[in-house]
C-alpha cells in the first residue's frame, strides 16, 4: 500500500474533510482518535488514541506506520476548544488543555517528522487557530500560538530535508454552510501538501470564504 495521510484528531468537522480530501486523491487514510471510528470513509483504518496520552499515540502511529509506511501527511487537528478567562480554571485544566493543543503536535512530530526528513519528503500540518489572543479563549489563545512558534521549529529542524511544517489557522467556528465549512478548509490541507518547495507557505488563514 502506498503512504498515505494520518489524521490525529478525525472528528465529524475538520478531521472528517480532510481524511475525505485525501482519501479522494487515492491516498490511503488513517484516523487516530479517542474512539478510533473511521468516520465513514471507505476503507480508512481507525486506531484509538488520545492525544495527551504519550504512550497511546506513539502506538497508534507505530500501527499506522506499519501499515501504511511513513506517512506522506501527518495532519494533527486535536484541541481542546473552550471559553476560560485569565484566571477562571485550575492550573491543571491549562496543563492538560497544553497537553492535547501542544505537547500532542509535538509528540506526534518527533514521532514522525525524523522518517521523514530520512525520506527526503513529507508534510506536517496543524490546525491552528486564534490568529489573535483573545481574553475571553485563555487556554486556546496560549495553546494556538504554541502551534505556531511549534511549526516554526520543525521547519527549522525539518524543513531542510524536505518536511513542510505549516498550519492552517481557523478564525471562527467551523460548521458546514457557513463561512466556516469543513468542507472549504479541507482544501487549504491538500494545498499545503501539494505545494512546490519554492513556494512553501508556513501558515494559511481561513477567515471565511471571502
């Protein structure tokens, strides 16, 4: 089977769209979450993983890898999505939003991303969000400008050996026949993949169809 794309976080919005945009180009799709469904895309294998559970996801990317081989995408679009202002939760709420919207993406990228600078090829992307602080987003607000100082890092490690780091960041909320369809941002992904290196970009906003 060829290498395909992985996909951490395959819910019923973005996650979804995205296994769907790549799985209708022929790549082989695998969907890492908690409940490890394929969401309904034929032939998708599903591995069941949280994302904060360090130990869990290696397993499931090592099942997936096996499968699949180094993967040609890796797409982590896990979070934790909730309102919290400066001082309203515990610091073990902001550890473990940090776990899923952070640590996560990290894991998942020294995981993988070192197979495939050795291959000379592949593509890392997060979905970020937020593209702007917002006091009433606390732990979302840190968590997404996390992802980004992350993906400048594994474009630096990475990105000379032929790994494309980037993010797609989603300012607003995603639900089909808005501005915001799930359907719409998937294509931003298949672009990022299938960038020419000389015109790598490092970050797509999506802040409506417009």
């Amino acid at each position: 089977m060829m290498p395909g794309a992985v996909i951490i976080g395959a819910g019923p919005g973005i996650g979804r769209s995205v296994a769907r945009r790549f799985a209708r180009e022929g790549l082989p799709v695998a969907l890492i979450s908690r409940t490890g469904r394929t969401l309904g895309i034929e032939g998708a294998l599903g591995y069941a993983a949280d994302s904060a559970d360090e130990t869990a996801l290696r397993a499931a990317l090592d099942k997936a890898t096996a499968e699949l081989g180094t993967p040609d995408v890796l797409v982590y679009n896990a979070a934790i999505i909730r309102a919290d202002a400066l001082g309203e939760v515990s610091v073990r709420a902001h550890l473990d939003a940090w776990a899923v919207n952070v640590v996560g993406a990290l894991v998942a990228a020294a995981h993988v991303a070192p197979a495939m600078a050795r291959r000379g090829s592949g593509t890392f992307i997060v979905t970020g969000g937020m593209p702007e602080p917002k006091s009433a987003y606390v732990s979302l607000s840190l968590g997404k400008s996390g992802v980004r100082t992350l993906v400048a890092l594994l474009d630096q490690e990475y990105g000379p050996s032929g790994v494309h780091a980037a993010s797609v960041t989603v300012a607003g909320p995603v639900a089909p026949g808005t501005d915001f369809d799930p359907d719409d941002i998937a294509e931003h992904y298949w672009r990022l993949h299938t960038q020419p290196r000389e015109r790598w970009e490092r970050e797509i906003l999506h802040a409506g169809r417009g």
